[in-house]
C-alpha cells in the first residue's frame, strides 16, 4: 500500500495476538526510523526495547512485550519534529502490518525513559507497542476508542478556511489539495481532539494549533506533537497526488481566533 492507503486503512491497536515481532520487521521498521529526516532538520535517536527486560509496561497495552521509542533534545519545534518523524515510523509499520498506537502518558514513563538513558537536555515524547493486531479487541480498548470517539473527525470546513478564519474551505474550493487536506482531517491526536487549523491561500496552506487547556505544561506541548503528525499528513498526500510542498516557517499574519497559534506553512507548485 502507499502512504495515503496507510493513513486510511490504519487505526491504534491496543490489543495483540501475542505473537513475537519478527526480528526482519523489527530490522525493517528501525533502520527506515533511523533513515527519516524532519522539516526541522532536529535528529531524532530510536530504540526497539523490550519490555521484560527493561521492566516496561502501559495498562492499556495486551498482548505484546515490544515498544520503539525515541528521543531527542528539547529544543524549540521538538514537539512538532518528533511528530512528524513518529507518524512517518507508524505509518511505515501500518504497511508492514504491524500495529502501533501513540502513548504519551498511559506508560511507565520513568521505566521508559531510564531503557531510552534520556539526558537532562532531552525528553522522550511518546512511544509505541509493536506487534500484530489481535483479532479482536480488548474490552478496556473498545470502551477507551469509545470514549474518544475514535474513528470520527470533524468536519472539513470546521478544520481548514479559505484565505481568512472567517471563510470556511470546501472541498470543491480546495482543488488539487482536497486530497492532501483529507488526509490532515484523518490524522490521529492525543485523545482525538484534532487541535490543527489550515488556512489555505491561494497554493500555499498555513498551519495553526488550536490550543486546549491541560496540554501545555510551560515546558512541553503535546499538541505541538499532533500538529507534527498533521504537516507529515499533508506533505505525505501532496506528494502521492503529485504536488511537491515546500516547508517554511513564515506567519502570514493572517488574524487568528482566539488560543489559536501559527506553527508552519506548505507553498505547493
């Protein structure tokens, strides 16, 4: 499958059939992790550990003893780096069947981040299980994807706008980008909150966090990780519909509503 078949087919697995994960997968996932580059050019450090023998665990996790992980410094446009980076690992493993799911703060984050030896100067955003999808899922994941109404998302002109925040964006309107903006509406979030604005002008889609209380701490801001994962969407369909979208990081100045805040822009030729 391509990348924009990944990102359709693709859902968070929590459950798993108990199967080890093959060591050629295993190979496969981490040397394509290692091999990812980020608008951000910010290095991204990755291990595929165990769970046994590092003393792992997550109570939302069955059926798997694997995790890959990865950690970086924290420096400005972490969050969004390591979104970006992440979400290309996830979908990469969706094609290799395997399963994932985002984990953030329903881990052993101390177990966790003493296996990855996180300095001072860096942090360790998230992590995912690895291994084959269960056929059936747990009754404590059903109740949790029910709870977030997973497998829903907003509407398209609730998310993206024409030129300005006060003119919401059809699908009609967007042209050749409907399709790179469908699959930012697709994207996965931290409790499926879809905090990502795009106000699209003329070629060029401008990217905004719509802030929501309790995700930023003053030192770290998890949906900076979901808008990640939204720019790595969009470059991700722009590139299979054959539009090539350069990165830059210049506010348009376009008014905001409030708690919304700039983070990137694509211009697409």
């Amino acid at each position: 499958m391509n990348m924009l078949e990944a990102i359709r087919s693709r859902r968070s697995v929590r459950s798993f059939d108990g199967t080890a994960l093959r060591p050629e997968d295993a190979k496969k996932l981490l040397d394509f992790a290692e091999k990812v580059e980020n608008p951000y050019d910010l290095p991204i450090e990755w291990r595929i550990l165990d769970a046994k023998k590092h003393g792992l665990s997550s109570p939302v996790i069955v059926g798997t003893d694997c995790y890959i992980a990865g950690k970086l410094r924290r420096v400005p446009h972490a969050e969004e780096a390591f979104g970006y980076t992440f979400e290309k690992v996830v979908l990469f493993a969706e094609q290799l069947g395997i399963g994932t799911t985002w984990i953030a703060g329903t881990m052993k984050r101390d177990a966790f981040e003493a296996a990855m030896r996180v300095a001072d100067d860096e942090v360790m955003p998230c992590v995912s299980p690895l291994g084959y999808p269960a056929k059936k899922m747990s009754l404590r994941e059903s109740l949790m994807r029910k709870g977030v109404n997973a497998d829903s998302r907003l509407p398209f002109s609730t998310l993206f706008f024409d030129g300005s925040f006060e003119r919401p964006l059809t699908e009609e309107a967007a042209g050749r980008l409907s399709g790179a903006l469908e699959a930012v509406r697709l994207a996965p979030s931290a409790v499926n909150k879809q905090p990502w604005r795009v106000v699209l002008a003329g070629e060029t889609a401008h990217f905004y966090e719509k802030r929501g209380r309790g995700y930023d701490d003053g030192a770290w801001d998890i949906q900076k990780i979901d808008l990640g994962i939204a720019l790595c969407h969009f470059e991700l369909g722009a590139a299979e519909l054959g539009v090539k979208a350069g990165f830059e990081i210049a506010d348009p100045g376009i008014k905001v509503p409030e708690d919304t805040e700039y983070i990137a822009s694509f211009r697409c030729r």
